[in-house]
C-alpha cells in the first residue's frame, strides 16, 4: 500500500500554529502525513530537534521550517493581559556572531536532509505593543535579519517571505500600522493568517 508523503512542520510558535491551521485543513491531510517538531518560545538551545525523523524524510517529503525568530534578540520581555500583549522592554539584538552560529547550526542539520525544504522568514514582533515601549530601529532591524535569512539560506532552499503568504495586498503589508492589525499579541498574527500560510504552503507543495 502506498503511503503519503510527509509533512513536518520544525521551529517554535509561528510553526506551532501553522501546524495546527494543516492539520484542520483537510486538502493537505488528505494527501499528506503532517507531522509536528515544534515547541512555543522555543530557541536554538532548547526545540529537541527530532533528529531520526528529519533525517529519515525522502525526496517525495516536505520540510516546512519556521524557526531563529526567538534568537534575534536578547530576552527582555513582559506579557500583559487582558487583552494579551507581548511588550518588550529593552530591544537589545543579538549580535551579528550569535545569529551566523545559529543559521550556520541549522544549515549543518539542514545539509543532511533529504526532503524537499521550504523556510519561512520571521514576522515582524513587537510591533507598536504599546505607547511606553517605543524602540527606534527595532522594525528596521527585523526586516535586516531577514534579508540576511534570504541570503544565507536562498541558494539551497526556498525562502517565503511571510508577508507573501497573505491574502493582502503586499503594499499593505509593508505598512507597518496596517501590518499591526494582522497580529493578535504584537508576536504572532491572527488565527485566519495562520489558515493562509496552511493554504499557501499547500499550492507549494501539491505543484
């Protein structure tokens, strides 16, 4: 009996939540075994790698990453409730060393892997959590590291750009007072969001 290819999800919470928008969406679990690797808040140091599952994935499988976002800045933050918000205090980036070891890390497990590999950049985080937390260069430092995401890992495997999995007019979404509105803790976007990468990465995968 023929089995279905597979589909792993890897990284912290943005690939939690998109796993979870797969797995209700029934086109891809109906042609795809979806599998997860992921766990929120998760840094380089601390998502346990499923290292006999990745590497046993063939080129009829699929390896969806989205990952590192956690290890761009050093952790300052405080969450407030109702309704939540993810605030950061103090934006101090890691440095430029620190984020080349982790890709670099990556890229070495990466390497060894024999499905096809597609990467999601990071979404912007923080976005405008409140009127107290202002941090001049922050958005400007997000949308650098994922150029250098673009670069670093583009000749081997498919960057997405995030924004580009949306169903909303890109210019839009280059707004940063409308890209606000797409969040639901100044972190991670709307539950619909997630459905329309779930959808986007299946037209991917099923060409």
């Amino acid at each position: 009996m023929c089995t279905k290819p597979r589909l792993v999800i890897l990284g912290s919470s943005h690939a939690t939540r998109l796993y979870s928008a797969i797995r209700e969406n029934s086109q891809i679990t109906e042609k795809f075994e979806v599998l997860s690797n992921t766990k929120p808040g998760a840094t380089f140091e601390t998502l346990k790698i499923n290292f006999g599952l990745i590497y046993s994935l063939t080129p009829r499988d699929y390896l969806c990453i989205q990952f590192l976002g956690n290890d761009l800045l050093k952790r300052n933050i405080k969450i407030s409730k109702n309704p939540k918000v993810i605030h950061l205090e103090k934006f101090i980036p890691q440095s430029d060393n620190n984020v080349h070891e982790k890709r670099e890390s990556l890229r070495n497990i990466l390497s060894i892997v024999q499905a096809k590999i597609y990467i999601i950049d990071d979404p912007l985080r923080h976005v405008k959590c409140c009127s107290v937390h202002n941090h001049p260069g922050l958005m400007s430092y997000l949308h650098k590291r994922n150029k250098e995401l673009k670069q670093y890992f583009g000749n081997s495997y498919e960057v997405l750009d995030h924004r580009k999995l949306i169903n909303e007019p890109f210019r839009k979404l280059k707004c940063i007072f409308h890209y606000k509105k797409i969040l639901v803790d100044a972190v991670h976007l709307r539950p619909e969001y997630y459905q329309q990468w779930a959808q986007a990465i299946f037209l991917l995968i099923s060409k």
